[in-house]
C-alpha cells in the first residue's frame, strides 16, 4: 500500500474495485465506515454485490475481467470535462499523452458495451473519484488474479495520478494483502529476482555484497517462479522442492496438473502446522511451531513491521521456523546459529540499507515502524512517494482493454469466479479446524444466481457438477443474487471442493506469472442422484 | 495460578490487528484485540478473536515425519533433518543446484523468511526461490 490504514478514514472518496473487504480484511473495512459516517463519498466495482455494495453512493457490477476497460472509462470521462489534476501530471508524471491518446476511444458507450455497466454509472463514479480529493483505490486480488493482472494495476494507479492521488495523505493505490506477512516475505527477498528490500539477484553490487556477508559465492541468475516451477517439474529439470506453511494443492491453478508435477518430483519437503494436502504428498514434513510459540516480526499490508512475542512454548515436538531452517543448514555444511530470532533481524537490517535499516527490535516496540526507516532516527513512513517518485517521475501507462484469456462459450456456458468468505481463511488450513470458524460455514459451495438456478432447475444443496476444460468437481448450490447471471462463485477454502480443479495454470500474466483464478468458463449440471452404475 | 498477556500480531490476513494472547498456566486460552493498537484500535474480526484455536487444534503436528514404504513414520528431529540435507546433497551433486526449489512463506515471520532465501541462495546456491503472494 502507498498509504495507510487508518488514512482511509480521512478520504473524501474511497474506491473500491476488486476487494471484498468487509469479509476478506474486515478491520480496513472498519476504516472505510468510519470514512462514510465522516462524509465520504463510496465507489464499490465488483462482480458480485458484496457487502460494501450496499453502503455505496454508486455501485457497479462489471462484467469480470473487464477493469481495464471501465478505468478507462473513468478516466475517458475525467479528461474530458477536464477535472485531471493538470498541475500535478505536469509537475509529477511524465508520458501523460500516451494515457490521453488510448483513452480518447474509451467513451462511456464503448465501456458500456464492453462492462455491462452503464455510460451513466461511468459518469457518475468518474465524477466522484475526481472531485472529493483525497480518495484511496483500494484493491485486492480482484484486480491482480488475471492474465492481464500488471495492465489492471496499472490502469488504476494511472487513475490515481490522473487526480493527484498519489503522495498524498488519505489517498494513494492501496492493493490490500491477503496474507498476515506476504508483503515480509516480498521485503525478505522472497522472491526469484531480488535479495531483501528488493535488491536486484542481477546487479554485481548486490551479489558482492551479500556474497560477502554470507561467505559464499552466490548466482546472479534470477530463478524460477512458482508459476514456472511446476512445468519444470513435469519436465524433471526441479527435483526436490522445500515449500514452507504453503498449501499449494489447493492454491495453486490447476490440480490435476499440478498433482501429476508433484509426482515426478524425487523429494519434497513440507514444513507446516498441519498435514495439509500437500504435505499428505511430501517425503519429510517437519512440524512447526505456531506464531504464539516464537519471536519475531511480520510486516502487514501497510509496510508496518510489526513484533510478534512468544505467549508459549512450542506445542509437542515441534520447533520455530527459523530453528528448522537453521538445523537443516548447519547439517548440509553451512553453518547457522542464531540464539533468537533478533540476530537474524539485525544481520537484515544490516543489509537492507533503504527500507528496514533503521529498525531495532527495542524500536519495533508494539506499535511497529514503517517502512522505508533508513536510519536509527527515522520516524517510519506513513504514506509513499510524498516528494517524489521512487523512480523520479511517475509514468502513465496507456494500456488497452484486452479480454481474459477464457470467456464463456457454446461447451462452457458460465463464468467462474473464486475468493474468499468471512469465516474461513486462504486454503482453510487453519480456520476449518477452528471450532468457532467452523460452525460458520462447514462445507464448500457455490453461489448461482436464482435467474441461473430456475433454468437449470437447481434447489439451495442441490450438488452441482462444475466442469471446465481442465477438470470438474462436485459442490452443493447456494442460491444467491449476490451473482449476476450467467456468473457462478466459489470459495477456495475447501479441500473436498477444491476449485483449482476448474481453474488454467496456463492463464497467468506474461509479467507477473499470477494465474488468472477470477475468469473461467465453466458448465453446470445438476447431480443426479439414484442409481449408480459401478464403473471398473 | 500464573497467568499473563502476550503482546502479538494476527497471523490471518495482510492487516496486520494487535492482539493480547490470554496465557493462563502456560496454555493459551483465549484472544482479545489490543485497545491502543494503531491498527485496529481494539477490534477484531470472528478469525482474531478465535485465533488460539487453531494453535490449540488436536489436528496440529506434534512430530517430524518421514514417509518410508508409502506410509508416514513419526521421526526425532536430528533423523528427519539428517535424511533431508543428504537428499538435497545428493540432487544437488546429481542436478545441480538449480534442481532445487525453494518455497518461503507468507506466514512464517520476516526472520525466518529471510533465512529461508539465504538458506536457498547460499546453501543450496540457487534463486529458485518464491511463495504465494500471486496466490
């Protein structure tokens, strides 16, 4: 996020579009009604009319995957009765002309056509976002979760400088993380291409200077992607794989592929709190310890780096992260010891110069500290890019609407989205084995519109047959208008209705390599139970 | 009876709520939200406030295992560590070491994350590492 939290409560307009917050980060949501009561203005796009749908001052539901062509809109409208925050474009950005030139096409008619949502609802939520500075764009997977994932973040962040939303208070591109410490892992260099604090794998300086810190020799090359991982495994060239606290059966696009590339693999690890599907499958799962039972810190959606404190001791035989890790070093002849988990972060900080080097663990106290925190006087950072962009100037983005890479035919009727619900989390690992959580919602399902469910002759706990050109699974109907039409739902919590059954793992973004879990074309048929046929 | 609060962040989603773990002879028995916490300023949402559960779930692991013959033994630590650096040696030794993967974590801490990818790039001695944040 460019901004923070409790900003939002600030904002003259909030923009919703792609986040079901009240049931996916429901303390932002707090934020965003403490925001109304306030006098501020609420723009909610989604698909599906969610919660927040019902507080807006004007709400849209469009057709899915169509983001880049309604920003267009928006900003099509903006620029034409010239409510842009010129000053700003001029002083700020550069490349504004390429935006006017692909937006000029985009009228309101055309977006419609293309949306579902009509030129005056376009109007109406350019007309808002433009006039009530300062107004946050908040977003979730809604807008990344697509084959044209990079083009939808970019289309809002041109939105966003567009008004002269960005580096200021209350306001900015705001993608809401859905995981306590994704945005940690990123900043550790979690990733194939960049060491910690984003740091390039590819720059000699970097390279030289961790290799000098860690006493060894270390590759230049960027590695592999999950994304591209799992070709490579189906081609033999990754043989052992280590996933720590990740479900990736249930996560990932794609299952039967992905339990066809599992297979090939010679040896997987899994370090976890619970025999998930995917440790069923491993060679070795080391049992972890939970949050409660270690130190250390997490850093949430809004670069707060946070402490986590030890409440008790590691429950049965198990052992802290980082304790693993260092355990399983050391016997493959690189020695690390660490007596607490303040040393590794100080080795961190010690070689993340730009973001986390000012923070100590006495500094961290309960409340966190912001990044960028460059050094031991530094305050944290609310809000980014306040006197400049990291990269000097911002850069507009003309980008075309392009369609998802699978739309719904003759064979495949439906559109399928997926997400989350209130009660559970993620793959459901650890909210469906808690009591309270799992009274809320113990199965999976699927939402169908009643116009859908009457044709189909569908009643509420029918079991449905979901298939898609990848596979096809069983889950029982819930009939609902949240659901446009011809648009089904379904949540990605339950194992036994696994919807990466359904989904591509070939549709991701040719930059960012995220699967495109919000768009498929699926069929539906009703279960008929009675007599079964025995098959061989 | 010896009891205490323990100061902590929400492991569910990116927000990040400060919570209070109720920690009574030992054992963590409840969550409440930290009143003052810049965050949630003494909220919580129905995952928070029932976040001890799954700590405290039966269906935890409590041992290392180590799948011989098709079937999951449990193991002591020094075995099932032991057995997986020599199979990570050995692919390393047949493969190289971009035959190896790496998967961090969005749930494990900053820390560990960061000795997750120096584990990677330093041991095993490759940049094959990633985790869910496209997920």
């Amino acid at each position: 996020m460019t901004n923070s939290i409790s900003g939002f409560e600030d904002a003259g307009c909030i923009f919703i579009i792609g986040t079901n917050t009240t049931a996916c980060h429901p303390l932002i949501a707090r934020r965003i009604y403490r925001a109304k009561e306030k006098g501020a203005k609420l723009i909610v796009a989604d698909p599906r009319a969610i919660q927040l749908t019902r507080f807006a001052d004007v709400a849209v539901h469009h057709r899915l995957g169509s983001d880049v062509a309604l920003l267009n809109g928006m900003m099509h409208v903006i620029i034409k009765n010239g409510w842009h925050d010129q000053k700003y474009i001029e002083e700020r950005t550069e490349d504004y002309e390429a935006l006017e030139k692909v937006v000029s096409a985009y009228t309101p008619e055309k977006v419609a056509g293309i949306t579902g949502v009509s030129a005056e609802d376009i109007e109406q939520m350019a007309e808002l976002y433009a006039k009530n500075s300062p107004a946050p764009l908040l977003y979730a997977m809604g807008i990344t979760q697509h084959t044209t994932g990079v083009d939808n973040v970019k289309s809002c962040c041109n939105l966003a400088m567009l008004c002269g939303n960005v580096g200021i208070a209350s306001a900015g591109v705001n993608p809401l993380r859905g995981q306590n410490n994704v945005q940690g892992a990123c900043d550790m260099g979690g990733l194939p291409n960049v060491m910690t604090g984003y740091q390039p794998v590819n720059d000699i300086k970097t390279i030289d200077k961790f290799s000098r810190a860690w006493g060894c020799s270390l590759s230049d090359k960027p590695g592999m992607t999950i994304t591209d991982m799992i070709p490579a495994m189906l081609e033999g060239k990754l043989k052992g794989l280590y996933i720590i606290g990740e479900n990736p059966k249930l996560s990932d696009p794609d299952w039967n592929h992905l339990n066809h590339a599992l297979k090939k693999l010679d040896f997987l690890v899994i370090q976890e709190l619970f025999l998930s599907e995917t440790a069923q499958v491993a060679d070795v799962v080391f049992s972890a310890a939970s949050s409660a039972e270690k130190d250390g810190t997490f850093t949430n959606t809004e670069r707060r780096c946070m402490k986590i404190n030890k409440a008790i001791e590691p429950i049965g035989n198990t052992l802290p992260d980082w304790e693993i890790i260092s355990r399983l070093s050391t016997a493959m002849g690189y020695e690390m010891k660490y007596d607490h988990p303040e040393e590794i972060f100080n080795e961190m900080t010690a070689l993340t110069p730009k973001s986390y080097a000012g923070m100590t663990y006495e500094r961290l106290g309960i409340d966190g500290l912001q990044w960028p925190c460059p050094d031991q006087n530094h305050p944290g950072t609310p809000y980014l890019h306040k006197d400049g962009f990291a990269r000097g100037k911002g850069k507009f983005h003309g980008i075309e609407y392009k369609d998802p890479a699978e739309l719904p035919d003759k064979d495949y009727p439906f559109f399928l989205t997926t997400g989350r619900m209130f009660a559970h989390f993620h793959t459901g690992t650890m909210t469906r084995v808690s009591a309270h959580l799992d009274v809320e919602q113990t199965t999976g399902y699927v939402e169908i519109n009643p116009k859908d469910a009457e044709v189909l002759d569908i009643c509420e706990n029918d079991i449905l047959v979901l298939s898609s050109r990848r596979g096809e699974m069983e889950v029982p109907a819930r009939i609902t208008r949240a659901v446009p039409p011809g648009t089904l739902f379904l949540p990605i919590h339950f194992g036994e209705n696994p919807p990466n059954v359904l989904t591509d793992s070939t549709a991701v973004d040719p930059l960012a390599k995220i699967p495109e879990f919000k768009v498929s074309a699926v069929q539906v048929r009703k279960l008929e139970l009675g007599l079964v046929e025995k098959t061989a | 009876m010896d009891y205490k609060f323990v100061p902590s962040v929400c492991p569910y989603c990116g927000t990040g709520c400060g919570v209070l773990f109720e920690v009574i002879d030992g054992k963590l028995v409840g969550t409440l939200p930290n009143k003052t916490h810049p965050v949630n300023e003494g909220k919580l949402c129905i995952k928070g406030w029932n976040m001890h559960e799954f700590v405290n779930s039966f269906m935890r692991l409590k041992q290392p295992l180590v799948k011989t013959f098709g079937r999951f033994m449990k193991t002591e630590w020094d075995e099932a560590i032991k057995i997986t650096a020599d199979r990570f040696k050995e692919i390393i030794k047949k493969h190289g070491p971009d035959s190896i993967g790496v998967l961090v974590s969005a749930k494990i801490t900053n820390e560990e994350n960061y000795l997750a990818q120096k584990f990677a790039r330093a041991v095993i001695g490759t940049n094959n590492v990633d985790h869910c944040a496209r997920l």
